[in-house]
C-alpha cells in the first residue's frame, strides 16, 4: 500500500491503482469532514437554530404553512416561503398595506391586544425596562391545561427565534416551545405565574414576524379548525369551535385524542 | 392504547400513515427469525471453517459468490439513480433516490457481510489492502466495494437522520442539512466507483484464461466482462428499483411514487437492456468464433453438458434481454403496470441467470481432457447465511420505511391509502 | 454540573479520533492476523537438526530398505533406501506414511483380555495353566529369523509351529505340495523370464516385494510396442496390472484352472513346448467356453507365450493348474539356500500364540485360547487376549528373505524410537532373550560364509569372509547392510506331478493393503483411498 | 460549544493515555528466562568472545542456536558457587538431562526460514547486526511475549511506534525486507517461507 | 546465483498408478490425514494421481495413471495474477510458483482460475492423532483451515539444499541434494527432476522430446511439469475433450 511495505511495487498500473484509490478516500474522508466543519460554522454563527426552522417549516404540509396575510384576508392565497419569518420577507410592507378582513371574534379565548403572537402559540410583550416577557397563549393553555412538568433554561441562557424555548411534559407528550425572539434569559416564571420568561434581546429586536391584531383571530379561527379536524370526535366540535368555549385541559378531557398529531401542529414541531 | 403502540408513533413521520405497532412487529418476526437462523449458520461457518458448505475444490465458489454479485448487480440502482439525479438532474427520479440509497445500502453490506463469512480468513482481509495486487480484478472489487460502503453510509446517514426523533437533536438536522447538499461529491464518487467495480466483478470471470468458457478478450486489461457486467448493472439496477418500489406498495397498500416515475425507470432500464443484449450478443459471437478456439476449446463442447444446454445462453439473451428490453421500451407495454412489472421481473432475472451462468457453469465444466463434469448443491448453512441477508434487506428496509422519510413525497403530496 | 447528550457523544468522538493515532488498533489488527497464522491448536514441528538413519521396514515381510529422517527424536519422514538389494531403493505407498502409524489411535497400550485391560501377569498365567492342559500353537509371520527359534522352540515337541503364509506364499502352495519344500523357501525366478503370465496377481500393484517386478517392468516393458519383458495379465477386471500389462486378457472369473489346461492342451498340441509331465484332458473350446474367450484366443495366446521364453506363469490363487502349466512352460520355481521350518502336522491346539508378524485376518482353528500380539488393534479380532507389541521402529527387527524372492537375505533394522512402557514382543513374552536370538541368527550367516554384504548404498556386495565376528556382522546389519546369499545357492525345485491337477477354488486377490500385514494402515493412505479417486476403499477398513 | 470541546479533548486524551501507555502493558506478558545468565561472564571464563563458538553452524547448514544442557554440563556439572542460580541449573536441568526451556527473544513463527548460513556465510552478516551486541550484557532481560500473536515483543521492537528504534531493533517481515532492499537481495516469498 | 527453472517430466508409460508420491508428498508436506468427512474433492492432495482410460471396451481398454500437481506455470500464471493480496508469485530465481498459505485469506479465486485443479482449500482444521504431531517434518509449517495450498516443489528440500550449500561458502545448489518428495518417492523412476533452464540438464532433453507435451499447452501458461508417453491417445490427453462427456466412460 505504502513504498516499503511488501508487495508495494513503483510500476505504473499500481502507482495509478493506488493514486486513484487514495484520491477516492480522500474525497470521501474531506466531503464528510466538509460537513462536519460546516456544521460547526453554522452553530458557532448561531445559524443554526435557523437553518433548523427553515428545514423543519420544509417539511410541513402546504395547507400549514399559510401566509399571515391570507389569514387576515389580505391576499387570497399564499403559502409562506419564508419559514414565517417576515423580517425577511420583501413583499411584507406591500401585503400589510392592504385591508383586513377577519371574524371580530376570538371564540371566549383571551388574546389582549397588547401582545404579539408567534406562530408557534407564544406570546411577547414588551416591558418597560426593555426586556420582554415571554408566554404561552390561551389556546396552547386550553390544551395543555396544567403541564406535569416545565423544563425552563437557565436565566442567562440565549434562546434564538423558532429555536426551543422551553419544553412541556403533559403525560406521555412532550412538547417544545418555540421562541418567539432571539434573547437572553432574565427570569423564568411557570404556567401558574402566567408567564414563562423575560427575555433581553440584543438591541432593538425586529418583532415582524409576530402576528398582531386582526391577523391573530383570522389565525386562531384556522388554528381551531385544524384541531377540530385532527382531533376529529365528533363529540369534540362542541367543545372546540363553532362559538363554544373552549374547555380548559382540553388534553385531560379527551385522552384519546391523536394529541401527539395535534400538538405537534400546534407548536410547530 | 398501548404506551410501546405511543412511543412508537412518536418515531413515524407525521403526516404519514403506517401500519400498527403489532402489525410491523408481527411481520418482523418471521425475518427475525430467519435472521437468526442464519446468524446461527454463519456462525457455524466461522466457528468450524467452510466444511460446513458444500463447496469443494471443484467448486470453490458457490451459492454466496453467486448471489453476491447478483445483489451487487441490482444493488446498483442506488449509484445508478444517485448519477440520474445529481450529474444528470432527472429530478423525478429523486421520488425514488432515499429508498435507492436504502436498497444499495442493503445490498452492498449484505454482500460485504456474506463475503467475509465466504472468505476462509476473515482477520487477514485487510492483507488485500496492506499488500494489493493491483493486476487482480479482486483487489480492485475489495478496494471499491468497501470505498462504496462508505459512500453509501454517508448517503444513507442523511436519510436516517431525518428521523422525526433523531432530526429534534440540532446538531443532528444540522450535520444531516450540510451532508446533504455535498451528495452530489459522494454521488459522483460512487458513479466512478461503482462502474469499476461491477465491471471488476466481471472482469473476475473475464481474466480466467484456464476456463476459456469464461474468459475473453478485451480492451487494454479490461475482458468484454468488465464492461458487460457494467452495462447489465445499471440495466438492472433501475428494474429492481421499480420492482421493489411496486412491491413496497403492494404491500403495505400505499401509494408512494407516481406511476410516471416508474415508466421513467423502465424506460431508462429498457433502454440499458437493449444496449447490453446488443453488446453482449456481440461478445458472445467472438468468443464462439475466435476467443474459445483459439485457446484450444471447441465452444460448443460447453453445451454439451446437460442441464447446461445451449437453451442458456438463448434464455440469457433473448428471453431475459431481447423480450424485457422490448416490452420496456414499447409504448403500449410500458405504460401498463403489469408489463412493466413483469418486464422488470425478467431483467432481473436476467442479471441472476448470466451471474448464476458465469459462476456455476463455469466452475462446473471440465477443462482437462479428463476431467469430469461436477456438480454441487448449497449447504443448509449457506442457504441460511444468504437467508440472513435477505432477513436483513427487509428488517432494514422495512425500519427505514416505517420510521425514515423514504418517500418524501409521500407527505408533501399527502397521498392517502389506496384501495383498502 | 450534569454532562449532556452532547458532551457524551464529544468524549466518544474524541476517544475514537484519538485512538486512531494510537498504536491500539493498528497493533490489534496486525496481531489478530497473526494470531491466525499461527492458531494454538494447530500444532506446529518441533524444531531441530534432521539425521538420517538406515531402518527397514517391519510391516509385511519383504523388509524393504528405508532411510528414515529423524528430527528431535522422532521420524519426520520415510523414504528408499537407494540400491538396496531386496527393494532396490523402491518403497510400496503406504510406508511413505509408516512414520506416523506409532501414534494411531488404534494403538494398544495395555493388555486386553476380551475387550478388558488386564496385565501381563495375568496373560503370562493364562499362556502357563493352558500349557499345562494341552498343546500350544505358535504362529509366526516371519520364519527365519532369530526370533522364529525361539517361538519354535516354545512350541515344543508336544505343540506345533505354524506359519502364517503371505499371498505369495499362497501362490507357491502347489510347489510346495509337489516338492516337499516348504512354501517359505520357495520363490520365482522372474529376473530371468522373459514373458510372465499372471493369472490375477497384481504383479504392478503389491504383490511381491515392492521394486522388485516393478523394476525389471519399468526397465523392460514400460511404454514399449514390443518389450523385452512382457507380462500378459489374465484377470477379469481392468485391473492396475492389467491396464499396465502388454496384453491384458479378460478372462471370466473362476476360469483361470480351465484356461491354464487349455493353453496346456495347445502348448502340447502345438509342440510348442517339450512334452513332458501330464497333459490336462480339458479341450481348447472347453476351455475356451469357461473363460468366456474365443478358441483362437487361447490358441493365439499359447503361441505369444511360446515365442519368448523362458515364460513364467503365476497364479495369485495358487492355482495348481496354472503351478502345472509353469512347470510345463519350464518353471521358474527356485529353492533358497536356507533351513525352512518343517511344516507342522496337524493338531488341536489348547492355545495359539500368534505373532505380531502374522497377518491380522489370521484366524486360528476355533476351541483354542487365542493371545494374540500386535501393535494395533485392527477390529473385529476373536483373540482371547490382545497383547500390545512394539510399533513400527521401536525394537530391533529382522528381516529374512522376502516371500518369492529368489534368493536367501537377512537384514536387521535398529530401534529408532523408544516403545511405550508396557509393551513386549512374542519371543519375549514366551521367555526367549530376542537380542540372543539376532545374535546366533547373525552367528550362524557368519559360519556359513555365503553371500555378501551389501552396506548402504553400495552396489557391490562385500564378501562376508571379510568381516571379523558374527557381532561385526551384526552391528553392520543394524547400520542397515543387508546379507545376501550368493544366487548361485538358490536352485531349481523338483516337483513330482503325477497328472493334472484338479481346479482349487481360490478368491484371493491381493495388493498393498493385503500385503501388508500390520493391523492398520497409515493415517496418509486416505490420500489414496479417501482423498482420491485412485483406489477403491479397501475391503478392510483399517485406516 | 467549549464543554463540547473539552469533552472532545478529554475523550481524544484518554484514548491516546490507553494506547499509549495501558495497551501494551496489557498486550505484552512479561516472562522470567528459567535460569540466569552470563554472557559477558561466559565470555570471558571461555576466553572466546565469538558468537559462533557456542552458537554454532551445524554441517548441514542448520544453525545450533543455543547451547544443549550437555553442553552447560562440563562446567556446571556441580554447582560453581552457592547462588540460588547455580543450584536451579545444576538440580532442574544439568543433572536429570533436561534441556533448558529458554525463551528465545529472536524466535520465529514456524513459518519462516531463516538460514543463518546464507546471512553469516554467504552474505558476510556480523550476529550483532540483527542481535544487538547480546554477547555483552551481564543478564538476560526479561522476555516479553505478545499475548494475542505469541510472539517474542523483540519482534515487533521495543518502540511500539516502531519509529524510534535501533538499528537491530525489531524482526519483523518488513526490518527483513528493508534490510534485502538495502543489499539488493531479492528473496521472494518461498526464499524466507517455509 | 544463476536463474533456474525447475521442472519435471513425467513418464505416463512408467507410472504404475502406486499412489507413493502422492502418500510422499502429504508426509514431506505435513498434509494431514483426511478429515472423517473429507472426500476427493474435499481432501488435500497437493499431488494426485488420476487414472484415465483410453474409452475404448474389451481387451484394447487401456487406463494411464496421470500425477497431477501444480503446473509451475511460467507464462500467465492463472493462480498468481488474480491473488488479491499477493500470495502467490512466480519465485524469479526458481521459476517454482509459490503459494504462501500465511498471506492467503481464503477467497478462492485462486482455485476457480487454475485450469488444472492444482489447488486445494483447507476446508478443516489440520488434525493429526494425539501424538502425530511429533512427527511433522520441520522443515514445512502446518496450514490452517480456511486457506489454500498447493505444491511448492518440496521448497523445504531447496532450503536445506542451500543451507547446506551455505555452510559450505556455496552459492549454487547441488542438484542432487535437491529432490522433491515424489521424484524421490516413485519406485519406477518415472519422475525425473531439475532444472529446465539448464539446457543441457537431463529434464530438459527429456522435455524436448518429440513424446513430450503439456496439458492444455494452447492456453499459454507455459507450465513447467512435462509429461512424456509413446502411447498417441495418452498424448492426446493434452488436449481438452472434444467429444461430449456422456460418450467417455471411466472404468
């Protein structure tokens, strides 16, 4: 194989022979290692969590990943190429512009007005000594009800934007929490404190992508419907949508339901 | 329902559906079973040496080195669709390129592992690497298989890091992403390696001057073989890949690709078929007339063995490659189902009967003047160990279907069950 | 701080990189491939320096000369002794692996009384209380040796000393019967014929001693259109002699007495050979009939035997028609100058001691208790007792002339190995000293001073007058000279034959394995009989 | 991202600490020779300091290796002195005619052949060259064998890199045939293979 | 030391079809007994003898004994060039093909090229009875199960023959000390033995004889084992068959 091993011969044919051979290895050897690397880059650019999102949001069925604006009426139809992210998206301004239409009602849920949405059913509000405090919205509360057990970072840790924020355990599910902003962790409050974290941004967060005023009841009225669909009892539509309230732990209520589908949906998983 | 039925839905691809957790267990058991029988016989084989096959010194290969060069040969649907699609962009094909990737995987390490239960030294196999000689088809088949594996390792690590689970890890998705877009190197790697060794594989019987029923001339150090066996491969591979597609549907009663993604591999295969039975008829005529002669053997006296009549090598070309290379690229049969399937069938059949050809009837015709005719019957330890590997390909196969993105599209077009 | 997923997987990453540059798996990879070349239960030599030793070899009676290869102690090879007088360097293919047979798993170590260890006290008790009742047989393999007297002696005046006749002997019955001269002392005179008729003796292929008729064939016949030697082989089957032979001439089975008479009957008719003796009354188409031949065959055949003479016919059965038709053909028959036991008459005896040189199919008149010595235990035996005696090369043996051969010779093979603990021959066993024995052997060559010594390798004999003591001529007979007696000694037998003899209905056929007499065969025969298409398994499954 | 690293380190230091350091301790078995020995004593009592003397060539070519107890026997036929040493050969070996059981560091696998005639006579090779200078130690060192091939660690060499070694160090296929390459010999196979 | 090339010629009309060379060899080489369940295609006979017959009936039938061993073939050596790790060359200085059954890994490739089936695989572990041991010839290492061996000329013969050479200041071997097992072993003499390159030598001349041939000469190996006959049908065993197998019966 090498010069000085018995059978290594600098004849032509074997000196090709092995040449080809280690270049092949060595194509293979650094194509991995390319990746490798890479992969490292990504995350130490803190790439990563978005990269992430962005292969996850490929993989969601086209009817999910609808467009903030089709859900406000503004456009008929639009599947979102950004990964819901619209500080990236150049054609935001021209759709926001245009006039909304959606149901006026938020179906008994408690969306205040001064909060920001994100898709991944959290909320944001910004607090006056800038930092912004981070929740689960009334929806995502209804379902899970009374979480068994809540895995929160550690202040000072950072969360990125569609990265995980925190993670829920509610019976055999486990869901994660997608944050809605990239942060630094300040203080963690729980599901009986209505909060879950306060958040410091770096700077000046751009909060585009968040969903506010009527987009948010356009949204939630596609969200229930989707839930109605997949958790599918029939016995369940009263409980859910069509103006009835819905019911608080609806998880503990309907332990059949296919939870891990629809949760999974609910959160963006 | 059952905690295990939960846990294991948490591991399917949401959106898609899959049979229940005890159906998938039920029909794993049987494999399981097989795999452990021939797990058992390999084991007796390496235990006790090769006594425990029927191979002899007539006969030094036999059922193994047969099958493996057939599954090699139509393991090569993955190298062959990989090229499609990357260096040719056929960008249908990639509905077909995951489980592509899967087959060959399963193809290539079952080969590796029988090989190295077929090989009386297992421990010493890295001499061929350590000390090569390069004039030998066999080195040349090592270096490129195992290079290959690895390949196909990495082709296949993406697929499986996709993974619902094993895709929540970041590192995971992220290492899966940045694999992903460098394939088109591994793809075109494995095209290079993969046209040297199938046609190696064929070179192996070629470059056999002592059997003059195999051996035959060529270009430079390459026999005719080398590039028939090239050319039957890449025929082959896309049959098989059709084949096993419509056979993953037909048994879990799912629709997984477009039918037009099927004709566009029988076409393609069709097309390959017709080359190869041109080139191999080509070959077959002067080695009749002018190869076997010349080394002193009348080419007919290799016929006039019985069951190995000059019906074979008829068979070989026309029913297994003139009437599937037909009905392939016909416009009325290719665009049936059946005849597709049925031609695919024969295509592969075909790659079975020319590797059982060059393997069996090879060894089995005497050479010397007073030699005898010899025949030679697989061991039930060599049945089993070749059943392990079948036992593993669906054990496998069946994992990465029920847990692995093997048809992406499968979800994004939100294809539904069919029939049932 | 609890270490991660993360971190695990760091640490196994870096372990696996870092061993890389370790010499672990490198190391590992290179000594398991060693460790194969070299497993522990595949026994390897010993390691040291190879002598070479004169030796002859014990296992049937020709005695061929061998030279055998000795490393640390033990023999690592056979092969001919070049020259030798009695096998001319040739060697039959089962003493290729006669090094090996000591360590046979049949070997017996102790003694064994119908199947259960017993002593040799006990078997030395057994042999005295049946003396004390009857009469004792004693059979030897080998007479004419030292040892042979003293079995001789044992057997007395009130027992018998019997002889265990070898295939050539029983062909040379006949001559015996009609000479008076024991079986023993008789031999064929085949360095003279110049056309040998074999009625089934596979001449090519073990019978007689090995070199000595494949010699004259190979330097007269082989390969030749018309040889000066032609062997003309009358057997049923292609046999390897037959297929060898000049003329091979099918015969039916059991028809060699009828042809024998027939080819008399033309030989007579014909003149072509000098009326002399009886003359058979079978007719040619007679005889023609039971060979299933064609008349002008055998009239045909009579003639091609006439036109070379001196002719020789041999009957592998001892068939007496065919002994006649030799005599009527001129003989070929020759005496050797040597003292041959009388044959003993006839008597029950109330024990039989049976050498180890007899022939392990030997089976005694039943009634008697059998003790029965051998190295190996061959199977099926109904001996009394089997009594374990040296193996190959484990004691001093002699060598008398070979059976058939034409002229009188002694040899002495030294013991190269040393015999397990526990293991006696015959002549001791009986109370005789067997060194004594060699030794008067020795002394009685020496007084007669005929013949010469042929020292290893040599050409020329030396003449016996020049050595100084018959101890002299011992120790050069255990350096692995051989003492033959001057050809001149041997003479023609006289045999009275009043009238044709009857057929006797004979079924031996012989060959290596029947030639040979040790229980067993080499464990390498398999090469022949297991390993190639060569040779059928032989009737006996001793290997 | 540094935890990940430090476990990196920590793992690729371990591995190098185990390969390194533990494995050959566990690869190799240490053995003590069955009795002491002199060289540099036997030297000079004998006044000879050729190897060959006592390791001598036999007529057929083959080499005699290390003397047979008889040998020992002229000297050492009673103890030459009150060491536990002396007792041991004289008791264990001289006296019931046993050879000693030397474990020979140099030894080769039954497989090679090596003619120590065509290396000393014919090419002129001095015994110290693939040796070392053996005739001048004082003890014999303790012999270490490989507990998977069974092989002497002489072979492989001190060094388990292999890279820094003596020029005598290590007998392995390869020193062979660097040493052949060197001379210009070309043996084949069936020259050092039986 | 100058270039040999070692070979043989065999006189068919000698052979007696005895089997000592085959028994000869297995014993020089340390071939170990057949395995209880080997048979002949199982079995280890780095020599053989094949009895063939002529295919005639009746009293014209006629058999030859043919001991068949490795070829030492000199031109497009089948075994050497598809050996994947170089376990078996062509010696340079001997021209005797040789097989290191320590290289080998078993594959077989080997096996299925050498048109002359010289080859054999150690389908068992070698076993000799408790004690048979002691009597391997030292000059030859045992095989282990799984690798193939053949005939290397009694290379053991050429290694004592040199080193004996050696101890006496020789470079060049003297031929009678070298003496493969079989030549040694066949009681009719009809092997004869040495060096082909020497054209004066007696195997050479031999080889040159109009009576002399090679099997399967047309396929270019050059093998160095001649065999001589005046019988013409024996001759023409060097060919390979050109009537169908059914019509050639072995007795």
């Amino acid at each position: 194989m090498f010069p000085g091993v018995d059978g290594f011969h600098w004849t032509f044919g074997h000196v090709v022979f092995l040449g080809l051979f280690f270049a092949v290895a060595l194509t293979i050897f650094t194509t991995v290692v390319r990746a490798v690397w890479r992969s490292v880059e990504d995350f130490r650019s803190r790439r990563a969590t978005a990269i992430c999102w962005d292969l996850e949001f490929a993989g969601m069925p086209e009817a999910e990943r609808c467009c903030r604006h089709e859900l406000a009426g503004r456009v008929a139809e639009r599947t979102c190429p950004n990964s819901f992210d619209c500080r990236r998206c150049a054609e935001y301004e021209k759709f926001a512009a245009l006039p909304a239409s959606s149901p006026a009602t938020s179906f008994g849920l408690d969306y205040p007005a001064g909060r920001l949405y994100h898709r991944g059913h959290t909320w944001v509000r910004p607090e006056s000594d800038g930092t912004y405090t981070i929740g689960l919205d009334d929806l995502a509360s209804h379902l899970v009800g009374k979480p068994d057990s809540v895995e929160l970072p550690e202040p000072g840790a950072a969360i990125d934007a569609n990265g995980t924020a925190w993670t829920l355990r509610k019976g055999r599910n486990e869901v994660r929490v997608r944050a809605p902003i990239d942060g630094t962790v300040v203080e963690t409050g729980g599901a009986d404190r209505g909060w879950y974290l306060r958040v410091r941004p770096e700077g000046e967060p751009n909060l585009r992508h968040l969903l506010q005023g009527p987009e948010v009841t356009a949204w939630l009225s596609k969200e229930l419907e989707r839930l109605q669909i997949q958790l599918g009892a029939p016995d369940a539509a009263p409980s859910l949508a069509d103006g009835g309230i819905l019911m608080d732990g609806l998880m503990d209520a309907m332990p059949q339901a296919d939870w891990d589908n629809a949760l999974a949906s609910t959160f963006l998983e | 329902m059952a905690s295990y039925a939960v846990a294991d839905r948490r591991w399917i691809e949401r959106g898609v559906e899959r049979t229940s957790t005890l159906r998938f267990a039920l029909w794993l058991v049987p494999w399981a079973l097989l795999l452990a029988l021939g797990v058992y016989a390999a084991g007796l084989c390496l235990r006790f040496g090769l006594n425990q096959t029927n191979m002899d010194n007539r006969f030094p290969f036999g059922l193994w080195i047969f099958l493996d060069l057939s599954i090699i040969a139509l393991g090569a649907g993955a190298f062959f669709t990989g090229f499609l699609v990357y260096i040719l962009k056929f960008k249908e094909l990639k509905a077909v390129l995951n489980t592509a990737v899967v087959v060959g995987f399963i193809c290539y390490s079952g080969a590796v592992g029988i090989l190295m239960i077929d090989v009386g030294q297992p421990l010493r196999a890295w001499f061929t690497f350590w000390h090569p000689n390069t004039h030998s088809m066999l080195t040349e088949v090592t270096f490129c298989i195992t290079c290959y594996l690895v390949v196909l390792l990495f082709e296949y690590i993406p697929v499986l890091l996709r993974n619902r689970q094993l895709r929540r890890v970041p590192s995971f998705l992220i290492f899966e992403h940045r694999l992903h877009l460098l394939v088109p190197v591994l793809a075109a790697v494995g095209t290079l390696l993969s046209f040297f060794h199938q046609g190696s594989l064929g070179g192996l019987y070629g470059v056999l001057r002592g059997r003059p029923f195999a051996f035959r001339e060529g270009i430079a150090i390459w026999p005719s073989t080398f590039f028939l066996f090239i050319l039957s491969a890449i025929a082959a591979g896309p049959s098989f890949l059709l084949l096993i597609t419509s056979l993953v549907e037909k048994v879990t009663g799912r629709k997984l690709v477009e039918f037009s993604v099927l004709c566009r591999l029988g076409r393609i295969s069709g097309l390959l078929t017709a080359v190869y039975v041109a080139a191999k008829a080509v070959d077959t005529l002067a080695w009749l007339n002018r190869t076997s002669p010349s080394l002193g053997f009348a080419p007919w006296e290799f016929y006039s063995y019985k069951p190995f009549g000059t019906w074979l090598m008829l068979a070989e070309i026309v029913l297994f490659g003139l009437v599937p290379a037909v009905l392939l690229l016909h416009p009325k049969t290719a665009s049936r189902r059946g005849w597709l399937i049925s031609a695919a069938l024969l295509v592969c059949g075909g790659i079975l009967l020319n590797r059982f050809i060059l393997t069996v009837q090879t060894l089995a015709l005497p050479t010397l003047a007073f030699d005898e005719f010899v025949s030679y019957l697989p061991s039930w330890q060599e049945v089993a160990s070749f059943g392990a590997v079948v036992a593993y390909g669906v054990i496998v196969y069946s994992l990465s279907y029920r847990y692995l993105p093997l048809f992406p599209q499968e979800k994004r077009e939100g294809y539904r069950v069919s029939g049932r | 701080m609890k270490p991660s997923r993360r971190n695990l997987l760091a640490l196994g990453g870096g372990a696996m990189a870092g061993v890389v540059f370790t010499p672990l798996p490198w190391k590992l990879l290179d000594d398991t491939a060693i460790w194969t070349q070299n497993w522990p239960w595949i026994p390897q030599p010993a390691r040291g320096p190879v002598e070479v030793k004169a030796a002859a070899c014990s296992l049937c009676p020709h005695g061929c000369g061998l030279q055998v290869r000795m490393a640390a102690g033990f023999p690592v090879g056979v092969s001919g002794a070049p020259a030798h007088p009695v096998s001319g360097g040739a060697l039959c293919p089962l003493a290729f692996g006669a090094h090996q047979l000591n360590w046979h798993p049949r070997r017996l170590h102790e003694v064994r009384r119908r199947g259960r260890a017993a002593s040799w006290d006990a078997a030395s008790m057994a042999l005295r209380a049946a003396a004390a009742e009857g009469p004792v047989a004693v059979i030897d393999g080998r007479p004419g040796r030292g040892a042979s007297a003293i079995l001789r002696d044992f057997a007395g005046k009130s027992g018998a000393y019997i002889t265990a006749p070898g295939p050539e002997e029983r062909s040379l019955a006949p001559y015996a019967a009609w000479s008076g001269v024991p079986a023993s002392a008789l031999g064929y005179d085949l360095e003279s014929a110049r056309t040998i008729i074999s009625f089934g003796a596979p001449l090519l292929d073990g019978w007689g001693t090995p070199g000595r008729f494949t010699r004259l064939w190979s330097t007269h016949a082989a390969g030749l259109g018309d040889p000066e030697l032609r062997l003309i082989q009358i057997e049923p089957g292609l046999s390897h002699t037959a297929t060898l032979a000049w003329r091979w001439v099918p015969a039916r089975p059991g028809s060699d007495a009828a042809l024998a008479a027939g080819l008399a009957r033309v030989l007579v008719e014909e003149r072509l050979v000098p009326a002399k003796g009886p003359v058979p009354a079978t007719s040619v188409a007679d005889a023609a009939g039971a060979a299933g031949l064609p008349a002008d065959a055998i009239v045909e055949l009579a003639r091609m035997i006439a036109q070379r003479a001196p002719a020789l016919a041999i009957s592998v059965d001892g068939e007496p028609a065919v002994a006649a038709l030799n005599l009527l053909l001129g003989g070929g028959i020759v005496q050797r100058r040597e003292t041959a036991a009388p044959q003993a008459a006839a008597i029950a005896p109330r024990a039989v001691v049976i050498d180890a040189t007899v022939p392990w199919e030997y089976e005694p008149a039943s009634g008697a208790e059998v003790f029965r010595f051998a190295a190996w235990d061959g199977g099926g035996s109904k001996a009394d007792w089997l009594l374990p005696a040296p193996g190959f090369l484990e004691e001093i043996t002699e060598h008398p002339s070979a059976p058939g051969s034409a002229v009188a010779s002694y040899a002495l093979s030294p013991a190269l190995m040393d015999a397990p603990a526990d293991v006696r021959g015959a002549a001791a066993f009986v109370g005789g000293t067997p060194a004594d024995a060699v030794l008067a052997r020795c002394q009685e060559i020496f007084r007669a001073r005929n013949g010469g010594l042929y020292r290893r390798g040599a050409k020329d004999a030396v003449p016996l007058a020049s050595l100084e003591s018959a101890a002299r001529l011992q120790d050069e007979l255990l350096a692995g000279a051989v003492w033959v007696d001057d050809p001149a000694g041997s003479r023609k037998v006289r045999c009275e034959l009043k009238e044709w003899p009857a057929a006797a209905a004979g079924t031996h056929r012989g060959g290596w394995a029947d030639a040979w007499s040790a229980p067993v065969l080499p464990p390498l025969a398999t090469k022949l009989y297991q390993e190639s298409n060569l040779r059928e398994v032989p009737a006996r499954s001793r290997i | 991202m540094p935890r990940t690293l430090l476990a990196f380190a920590i793992g690729f230091g371990a591995a190098l600490a185990a390969g390194w350091g533990a494995f050959p301790r566990v690869l190799y078995q240490k053995k003590v020779q069955p009795i002491e020995f002199r060289h540099k004593t036997h030297a000079a009592k004998s006044g000879t300091s050729a190897c060959g003397d006592c390791h001598a060539l036999r007529d057929d070519g083959g080499f005699g290796g290390i003397p047979a107890t008889a040998s020992c026997a002229g000297c050492h036929g009673e103890p030459m002195g009150a060491t536990k040493a002396e007792a041991a050969l004289v008791n264990d070996y001289v006296k019931p005619h046993r050879e000693t059981p030397w474990l020979v560091y140099a030894r080769q696998p039954a497989n090679v052949r090596f003619s120590h005639a065509i290396h000393t006579r014919l090419a002129g090779l001095k015994c110290a060259e693939c040796h070392g200078a053996q005739g001048e130690t004082d003890a014999v060192k303790p012999y270490e064998v490989n507990r998977i091939s069974g092989y002497s660690r002489d072979i492989w060499g001190r060094s388990m890199s292999r890279l820094r070694r003596a020029p005598h160090e290590g007998m392995k296929m390869t020193d062979c045939e660097d040493c052949h390459r060197k001379r210009g010999v070309e043996a084949g196979c069936l020259g050092c293979h039986q | 030391m100058k270039k040999r090339r070692y070979g043989m010629v065999i006189d068919l009309d000698r052979c007696t079809g005895c089997g000592a060379c085959s028994v000869a060899c297995a014993a020089e080489n340390n071939v170990p007994p057949a395995a209880p369940r080997a048979t002949e295609r199982t079995g280890i006979t780095p020599l053989r003898v094949q009895p063939v017959s002529n295919g005639a009936s009746g009293p014209a039938r006629r058999e030859v004994f043919i001991p068949l061993m490795c070829m030492q073939c000199g031109e497009h050596t089948p075994c050497v060039s598809v050996c994947p790790q170089q376990a078996v060359e062509v010696d340079s200085a001997t021209g005797i093909v040789t097989q290191m059954p320590q290289r080998c890994l078993g594959c077989r490739y080997c096996m299925t090229a050498c048109p002359y089936h010289a080859r054999y695989f150690n389908w068992w572990d070698p076993e000799w009875p408790a004690g048979m041991e002691k009597t391997l010839n030292p000059g030859v290492a045992t095989r282990m199960r799984g690798v193939v061996e053949k005939c290397n000329l009694c290379h053991s013969r050429l290694h004592a023959a040199e080193d004996k050479a050696a101890a006496a200041n020789q470079r060049e071997v003297n031929p009678a000390d070298y003496v493969p097992a079989c030549v040694e072993a066949c009681p009719t003499g009809a092997i004869l033995f040495g060096d082909l390159a020497d054209e004066t030598s007696a195997v050479a001349r031999a080889a040159r004889a109009p009576q002399a041939f090679r099997l399967l000469e047309k396929l270019g190996t050059e093998p160095k084992v001649y065999y001589r006959s005046n019988r013409p049908w024996v001759r023409a065993l060097a060919e390979p068959r050109t009537v169908p197998a059914k019509e050639v019966q072995r007795g």
